[in-house]
C-alpha cells in the first residue's frame, strides 16, 4: 500500500456520489408499505361502503 502525505489527504474524494442497492431496497419497502397502507384502507372503505363488517360482538 502506498504512503499518502498528510497534504494529499484533503484531496481524497469518493463513495458519496452511487447509490447503494440497500438504500434502493429500502425506498422500494417504504413504497410498498404505503401501497399495502392504501389497499387495506380502500377495503375498509368498500366493505364500510357495502356494509360487510363483521359484527364485534
């Protein structure tokens, strides 16, 4: 490994610029968990619509 002057070391650049595929991944399970979100609460509204609901008792 070469030697580095502690003058050089200001100069080092990199790995702030890609994207990670853990940081796609996690956009990708935020996005699914907001359309999982909506689909329960749209079926919630339609059988709340249909009148469908289980009864709590």
């Amino acid at each position: 490994m070469k030697k580095i002057n502690i003058d050089k070391l200001d100069c080092i650049t990199g790995g702030g610029d890609t994207v990670s595929g853990t940081v796609i991944k996690a956009f990708i399970d935020v996005i699914e968990l907001f359309v999982d979100a909506g689909r329960g609460v749209g079926s919630a509204i339609r059988r709340i619509a249909e009148g469908n609901i289980c009864p709590l008792k």
